[in-house]
C-alpha cells in the first residue's frame, strides 16, 4: 500500500489538477470562440513554441529542486543553500532567454520567420519568461519540501487569474495580445504569494546571501542536464506536431488539431501529477534501497492509472462527436477523427509518467533518456512523413504512434532500474472491465443521441458500471480505496465502503 505522505500529495497535485481542468473546460471554448481558428492556431502555436522554450529555461529546476531539497543531508542550512542555487540558476537561465528573444523580435528575425504579429507577440513572450520562471522555481520549491497542499493551490491561482485578465482583454480586441498579458498577470500574482508562502518554511535569505561551497554542485548539475535532455524529449512529444502542422497546412488547421490534442490529453492529468509527487516521494526510498516498497508503489500505481485512463478515454470516445460540437463549436468538428486516433496513445503515456517519475527519483536518468529518446526520434520521423501526406490526421498518428511506445520504454527501464511496475497488473480483469463498460457506454451514447443528452447521462453511468465492474472482479482490492473513502463525508463513506463490501 502507498505511504500515507505520497497519497497526500498526489490528493493535493490531482485536487489542483481537477479544478484547473474545469476552469480550463468552462474557459477554453469561450477562448475558441472569441479568438476563432485562425488566431486560435497562431495562440496554439505560440504555446508550443513557448513549451519548447520553457524546456531549456527550466533546465530541469523542479526536479532537481524536487529531489535534493526534500533529502536530509549532513550540511549546515541544506534546504535553505539548495534553494537559493537553484534560485539563482533560474533567474539566470530566465534572463539569458528573455534576452535572446527580445533581440530575436527587435532585429527583424521574427518577422522574417513567422511574419509581422509575431514579433508583437515575442516581445510579449520575452516578459512571460521572466514571470512564469520566478512562479515556477517558487512553487516546486513548495512542493518539495512536501507542501504540495499551498504549492498546489497556485496553478488554480494562476488559472483564475488568467482567466479574469486575459478573457476580457481578448473579447475587447487584444486578441492574443490580451491573452498573453492574462499570462503575465497571473505569473506575477502567483509569484509574489508563492514567495510569501515560501518565508514560513525557508530562510529566503539565501537569495541575498548565497553560499554555494559546501553544495555539490557538479552533482546538481549532471542531474539538471540530463533532466533537461530528458524533459526535452518527453516535451518534444507534444510539441513536434504543432510545430511542424501549423508551417505545411497553415493556422486554422492547427488550430483544429490543437482541440483535438487538449481533449486527448485530459486523460493524463492525474498520471502527470502522480509522476510529480514520485520525484520527491520516491527519491527517499531509493536513498534507502527499499527497492521493494517501490515495487509496490509502482505496481498499484500503473494498475490504477490503466484503469483511470481506460475509464476517460472510452468516455471521451464514445461522446467525442457531440463534445467537439458542443464544446469547441461546428468549427471544430473536424478535430473528431484525430482525437480518435490519439486516445490510443494517450492511454499508454500517461500509464508510462508515474513509472518515468520513479525513475527520476532514483537519479539514474541516462538510461531514461535513451528509452525516450527512442520513442522522441520515432515520433519526429513520423511527424515529417506522415504530415505532408495526409495533414492533421498523419500528426495524430504519428503522435498516437510515439505516445503508446513510451509504455514500453518505461517498462524497461524500470526494470533496468531495479522495479517492476507490472508485479500485480491483473491485466485480465482490467481486460474484462474496459470491454464491457466500453460496449455499453458506446450503446447508451448511441440510445441517447448525439446532443446534449448523452454528455450528461454517459458520464455518471459508465463510471458508475467500470466502478462496480473494477470492484467486482477484484482489479481494485476494497482496502485499496480505503484511504480515499476516508476523505469523504463520514455517512458517504460508510454508505459506499457497504456497497463496495457486497459486490465484491
């Protein structure tokens, strides 16, 4: 069973995660809309630039943060001296960026790159880099000192925010401009509370005073660089083919593309925070050789998470149509096909991010790179063979096609690393419940038609039959749910502990 310590912080991570996914799911087809295809391209593409930015300006901050800060070594103010390196490092890297683009958007290359409103909006993302750095070292420093319960709540900050600022500013006609200043808005805020937060648990001091000399910091940096090699490849994911669709088929269909790979990617969220919480979690056990609990850990871990996604990606297929329609608008209906041809994939990433997230926590991260360097190069070829031919449904296959082969590289990886994540799979029962949901969550979504209807009544009743059906053949053990039944309200709790007692 997991550690009391990590299920509070994957709680805190997908308790984040849940309420910025509904404000994203209430807020984004207001964007679509205000926006339309064309500016909505241009704002997707600038995102996957910025990712791809983001990438090297990180430098793989949080999980070096994540990892050292949250380790108990004999060296005077550790935590604290940690900190303010890896502040440092930051700001560094965050100025050197801002910099490079500022002069990139002032000396013409934008414009003959991309155009005219490009070098607009460049100038707009040279200040993002310095607000969004400042919030980011922040935060994961929170979260690892194992305060993801405040660093959790500023990604919903951040989120509100930038909904309050840039929604308006692009309605009023600032278009993307609007929207990018929301950003900085909301990088500024979270930044400033984060710091405040911050003061309670570190001495900030170390920002004016930095004492580096008794760190190891060749360590850090080994680390740092293969983390960025590392996080690099696993961004270049999904990023490669909006960076390469926008250029050969032009805006508007990347932009319905880009609603496709939004509505795919909700299958991940929570996989995305568990491997966030494995980074600092894990990293202890491994100092201590407890290679069996990590077995465990990571067994129960990529059972669950098969289930959860299997569960959202059948809902998300079966209801793909009237959701697109609905959500994004008749605009946006050519996004279907392609999001079903990236569930797929989808699925077998987000089973690989907790395993991935271990793995980090040992810091052995070579061999992680290799793995996913393999699965990076892969999608890259079929990105550049595919697009051309057939446009956004080539990048959905190619895509789908590098996301499903990061599961079995993280298979074996984890087993060169010394830990079994398919030590008690149950693959067959899981099987069995995934069939038959799936059949009968595609017939009801057919009985009631392709409105409105279906997306509020597939919903609850396929979760209520996979739940029954995981329960009922034993893919999730009873006690298994305790510690989440324990967060509910007393009576509910009892009510449902009941139930699960007598179909299982």
């Amino acid at each position: 069973m997991m550690k009391e310590q990590i299920l509070r912080g994957i709680f805190s991570l997908a308790g984040s995660k849940v309420v910025t996914l509904i404000l994203g799911i209430v807020t984004t087809p207001i964007l679509v809309r205000i926006l339309g295809p064309t500016q909505y391209g241009q704002y997707a593409f600038l995102m996957s630039v910025l990712g791809v930015i983001w990438i090297f300006v990180h430098m793989g901050i949080s999980g070096g943060i994540q990892k050292y800060i949250s380790e108990d070594r004999e060296i005077e103010n550790w935590s604290d001296q940690v900190f303010g390196f890896y502040f440092w490092l930051s700001m560094l890297l965050a100025i050197i960026a801002t910099l490079v683009i500022f002069f990139m958007a002032h000396l013409g290359a934008v414009e003959t790159l991309l155009g005219q409103e490009y070098t607009t909006y460049f100038y707009f993302i040279s200040i993002i880099l310095i607000t969004g750095q400042s919030y980011y070292v922040l935060r994961y420093t929170l979260m690892g000192l194992q305060k993801e319960h405040i660093s959790e709540l500023l990604p919903v900050l951040h989120k509100v925010v930038f909904v309050v600022v840039g929604l308006p500013l692009a309605y009023i006609g600032y278009n993307v401009i609007g929207v990018l200043t929301g950003t900085i808005v909301a990088g500024i805020l979270c930044a400033a509370v984060a710091f405040a937060m911050l003061r309670n648990y570190i001495e900030t001091s170390a920002i004016y005073k930095p004492n580096f000399d008794k760190l190891p910091v060749k360590e850090f940096v080994t680390y740092n660089i293969w983390t960025i090699i590392l996080v690099f490849l696993l961004n270049s994911l999904y990023h490669v083919d909006l960076l390469l669709l926008e250029p050969m088929t032009g805006s508007t269909e990347a932009g319905i593309y880009k609603t496709a790979l939004v509505t795919a990617e909700f299958v991940w969220f929570i996989p995305l925070a568990i491997q966030r919480v494995f980074i600092h979690s894990t990293s202890d056990m491994w100092s201590q050789g407890d290679t069996k609990q990590i077995t465990e850990v990571a067994s129960q871990t990529t059972r669950f998470v098969l289930l959860l996604t299997l569960l959202l990606s059948l809902g998300i297929a079966s209801l793909a149509d009237p959701f697109i329609n609905l959500y994004f608008g008749s605009d946006y209906s050519g996004a279907v096909v392609p999001l079903y041809l990236l569930l797929p994939g989808a699925v077998g990433f987000a089973v690989a991010r907790p395993i991935i997230g271990i793995g980090q926590g040992k810091g052995n991260l070579r061999v992680l790179v290799y793995a996913t360097g393999f699965a990076a190069v892969l999608n890259l070829f079929l990105n550049l063979v595919l697009i051309p031919i057939h446009g956004m449904h080539g990048a959905a296959v190619a895509t789908t096609m590098g996301y499903g082969a990061m599961v079995f590289c993280s298979l074996i990886t984890a087993r060169y690393q010394g830990f079994d994540p398919l030590y008690d799979l149950r693959l067959p029962r899981i099987a069995l419940t995934a069939v038959v949901t799936g059949t009968t969550i595609f017939v009801l979504s057919n009985i009631t038609g392709q409105g409105i209807l279906s997306l509020l009544v597939v919903p609850p009743v396929g979760f209520l039959i996979f739940g029954t059906l995981a329960i009922a053949t034993r893919a999730i053990e009873v006690d298994e749910v305790q510690p989440i039944l324990k967060r509910l309200p007393e009576r509910l709790a009892n009510y449902t502990n009941r139930f699960l007692r007598i179909i299982s």
